[in-house]
C-alpha cells in the first residue's frame, strides 16, 4: 500500500511553540508506523515562506523577507531534526522549483473553467500607498464582533475578505484604510459544492469530528467563489498575460506545496511519485483546526480542478493547546518555544506529552507540573524502570546472557493483540489511545516483574521471569518507536536488535551490554523555575 502524509506548513516568520508541534505530531508517528508495516510511505512539508506574516515580521526588523525566511527556516529544520521528525522531504514555498509546479496548477485550473476574472473593492492605505494584504488587516469580525485578521476569525473559524471587517485598521501604520477597486481571478468554489459535499460524505469517520463539522457549516452556508490572486510583494507569480505583478493567493499556493514536495522528491531520488497520487493510495493530512478549510474544501477544490487524484482520506486536524490554562500568545510571549526546550529537556518526553496529553477531541493544557510528572511518573518510573530493573538485573545475575526460554504464553497472547490494538488505533489517528494501551501494558510488566520476584526466586523460574521481561522490553521498544523514536532505538542498540518492524519479536537476544537508563529524573523544583521564567518573559 502507498501512504502519503502531508504535515501543515509552519509559517517561516517566528519560532516554533507546543501548540505547532502538538498539531505535527501525528504525522510522524503515522509515517514511522507505516515504515515498519513495510508500507511504501511519502511524508512531505515545509516552510511557508512566502506567507504575509514573513513580510510583517521582516519589515518589523527592518530586514529582508529573505533573510527572516532562512532564519526560521534553517531553525524549523534543527527543531524537527531534534524531535525525530522522519520527513521524506521537507522544503520551503519560496524555490523556483514550487513556484513552477503551483503555476502549472493554476494554468490547469483555468484551462478547466474554474477561474475568473473581476474587478472588486479591495481595503488600500493611503499612508502605505499600497493594496493592503488581508493579514495587513485587522477589525471587528462581521460574525461574531470579535477582533480579526482580515482573512480569518480565530474566535469563530469564519474565512473573511478584509473588506467585510468592520472599524478596519492597517497593522502597517495603524491609519484607516480606504476600500478601492482592483481586478482578480477568483476560484469558482460554489461550481463544486456537489463534489465536496460528495467526498464529505464518503470520509465520515476518517475525518475528525472538528473537520467534519466545520466543513459541514461551510457547505450548509453554500461555498462561495474566493479570491485566487492578490497584490503582494512577494509570491508565486500569476502565469497569465497582463497580470504578472499580482500573485497567486498564498493559501491556494501554500497547500498545492503537498503536491511540489513530492515531485522535489521524486526529483532528488529518481523516483516516480505518481503511485502517491492515485484514488488507491491512503492520505493522511496533519495540521491544526485553524487550518481545517483549507484542507477538506480548498486543496480538494485544487486537485479536481487540475485532475489531481488522491483525495484526503483522512484529516487530522487536532484542536489547541492552551499553556498553564491560558491562551498560547506569540505577541505577548506567552508560550513554550520549541528550541528552549530541546535545550533542557529529552526530545521523547516532549514527544510522549504532547501525545498522551494531545488536544485531539477538545484543546488541552500545557502545565509544566503536569509535563514534570509525567516525565518522572510514567516515561521514567514506569517505562525506564522496567527497562532499567530487568537489563541491570541480568547485567548482575548471568554476566549479562539473557536466558534463551520462550515468553509467558499469556503474556506473548498479549503482546500479539496489543499490536493489533495499537496498530488500529494509529492507523485511525487516535495516537493518544494506541499510547495508552501500550503504557497499560508496561504498567502490567512492571506488576509482572514484582511478582515473579526474579531475585530471590529459583534458577528456572528466575530465567523464564526475566526471557519474559526481555521479550516484553524488546515488543516495547518496537512497538513504541513510532512515539519515542530515540528511546526505543538506545534499546534496540542494548539488545543488539538490527532492527524494527511491527511484528512480535520472539528471538531473543543472547546478551545484553552498555546498560544505561533511557530517562533521568527530572528534579521537581523545575516546575516552579520554569514557571516563574514563563511569567517573566511575558511583554
């Protein structure tokens, strides 16, 4: 089977926090789950770097939009490295290369009668002398009266044009801009109400509820034509004659990313990428709820207007992480920065948080009390431990030589149904859920470990205790590798594993060596030095 996975496009204009990665996550774990089924597997994303908030940002510092592009950039790319991420390709929306493939698209959108031209009021700032980009916009949403950007409500999810906020401001210089006429092409998105009404129906119960529903308002609303081009500093040209200076709407360009990283790939590895392409291959997007229309209308929208096959299976769409019961707030500095901490803290423990505490049904909260003991509880005291008491045990016991018995057999029955359950799980998304269910099991392990009481228990019943636990520690490592990817692969190394996939490993190894704990304590007054550093960095 073909799976291609899609993670969202973080804007290249700040850094990364929790709330970005925790929308990621997904994505990797899918991609290294399918890996070890043997799946062939494509998971692609990027920089957005040619977004209006790089512009912003970049005139803020009085720097180039380049230069603030490579910046975050290169950054993005340490952090996910750091974190373990597996992409296939991760690349960025401002090369020749993308700006190729998304004018190709556009050309083919047009040539299929699903873009027009028309000439429409448009917000300009004197002050600014120029059109005003829609997060150049802020207001009074006409939907719910709460502060907005000009392209989208937070509050509400409602997609705005800038011209319908009320008591607009220019966030250049802050003046009131003015409304003039301006022409551009428009995506005809109410000729396929029909079609994504269609494919709604057919993914019910592989979309996320939140996706499900909020798609479901659009259309009971009646989708209605978007603009395709804008008047922008920087972007993907418009291809057609007479208007070369406008550009191709960022988030008709941003999404069609999906489709350029995969021929980048394909490129760079002299692969065919066609195959990710077709009505048989499994798709899985990843992104946050704030993203949700751009996936389940927009980029289904792009690839039935340019021919495009392979449809969205599924959308993960997770909702949001609030930090210590507040609102996550880049302006204000009121967030967890991802490069701080992979400076402090083990990337798997990041990894396990933001999974097993993941917003995937209602938005959750970041706490560091909770982040701590959740460290020192479960990855240390329940998973580390296990691996730690049995590995020491035989370390001591027998020189290191694990005893060549089988496993309990109810235990193996376990660990064979656990694989299923797990399996299942991830392939429908419910990451938190297939974590649960294997950290049941290691809690069961340890209980196991305390009963058989291997140390002062006879020969044979001590050796068939601790070929178990070896079996179970083995089953662990694998089965969690798309979770922990840099734990469990210290384990592999200890037992001499040559690698992974996702069967029941039941050879086990002879000897161990290079004992050493996967996790360390992490020392509880930490909960009140990084709170008190969180409250002190706030603006």
């Amino acid at each position: 089977m073909d799976v291609f996975i899609g993670g969202a496009w973080p804007y290249a204009n700040g850094s990364l926090h929790i709330g970005h990665v925790a929308g990621l996550l997904p994505g990797d774990i899918l991609a290294r789950y399918y890996r070890l089924k043997g799946e062939r597997v494509l998971y692609v994303s990027g920089s957005d770097c040619n977004g209006t908030p790089i512009t912003i940002r970049a005139m803020q510092e009085g720097m180039d939009v380049t230069d603030i592009a490579d910046r975050y950039h290169q950054e993005f790319e340490e952090c996910f490295t750091k974190l373990g991420f597996s992409y296939d390709c991760y690349t960025r929306t401002d090369s020749a290369h993308h700006a190729s493939v998304v004018q190709d698209l556009f050309l083919k959108i047009d040539n299929n009668g699903l873009l027009y031209t028309k000439e429409i009021d448009q917000v300009y700032c004197n002050e600014c002398d120029q059109f005003l980009p829609d997060r150049y916009v802020e207001g009074i949403c006409p939907t719910c009266g709460e502060q907005a950007r000009g392209d989208q409500c937070d509050y509400c999810s409602t997609i705005l044009d800038p011209v319908e906020l009320h008591h607009k401001t220019c966030k250049i210089c802050g003046s009131s801009p003015v409304i003039k006429k301006t022409e551009h092409y428009y995506l005809a998105l109410s000729k396929l109400q029909h079609q994504v009404e269609e494919l709604k129906r057919d993914r019910e119960g592989f979309w996320r509820e939140n996706a499900l529903q909020l798609t479901e308002r659009y259309l009971r609303e009646g989708l209605k034509d978007r603009p395709a081009t804008r008047d922008l500093p920087n972007g993907v040209s418009v291809p057609i004659k007479g208007f070369e200076h406008k550009k191709i709407y960022v988030w008709i360009e941003a999404v069609a990313g999906y489709y350029s990283a995969s021929l980048l790939w394909g490129k760079e590895n002299g692969r065919d990428v066609e195959d990710f392409w077709r009505e048989t291959t499994r798709s899985y997007y990843v992104h946050g709820k704030d993203n949700i229309p751009f996936h389940s209308i927009i980029w289904p929208a792009i690839q039935i207007g340019s021919g495009l096959e392979g449809l969205p299976d599924y959308i993960v769409s997770n909702d949001y992480v609030t930090l210590e019961k507040k609102k996550i707030s880049t302006s204000k500095n009121w967030a967890i920065w991802i490069q701080d901490l992979l400076e402090r803290y083990h990337p798997d423990s990041i990894r396990y948080f933001l999974t097993i505490n993941a917003p995937e049904n209602r938005d959750t909260d970041f706490s560091w009390r909770e982040f701590i003991y959740s460290h020192n509880g479960e990855l240390l005291g329940a998973y580390g431990n296990f691996v730690n008491r049995t590995l020491k045990f035989i370390q001591k016991q027998t020189n290191g030589v694990v005893p060549q018995l089988p496993p309990d057999k109810s235990i193996q029955s376990r660990v064979e149904s656990l694989y299923q359950q797990v399996g299942e799980a991830i392939e429908a998304a419910r990451m938190k859920q297939a974590l649960e269910g294997i950290f049941e099991c290691i809690r069961y392990a340890n209980k196991y470990f305390d009963e058989q009481q291997p140390w002062k228990a006879e020969e044979e019943k001590r050796d068939a205790a601790i070929a178990t636990c070896v079996f179970l520690i083995i089953n662990f490592a694998q089965l969690l590798h798309p979770f922990l990817p840099h734990s469990s692969e210290e384990v592999r190394k200890m037992l001499h594993q040559s690698r992974f996939s996702w069967k029941v490993i039941t050879n086990l190894p002879l000897s161990v060596e290079n004992i050493h704990p996967l996790f360390e304590r992490i020392d509880i007054r930490a909960i009140t030095e990084e709170g008190e550093k969180l409250r002190s960095q706030i603006k």
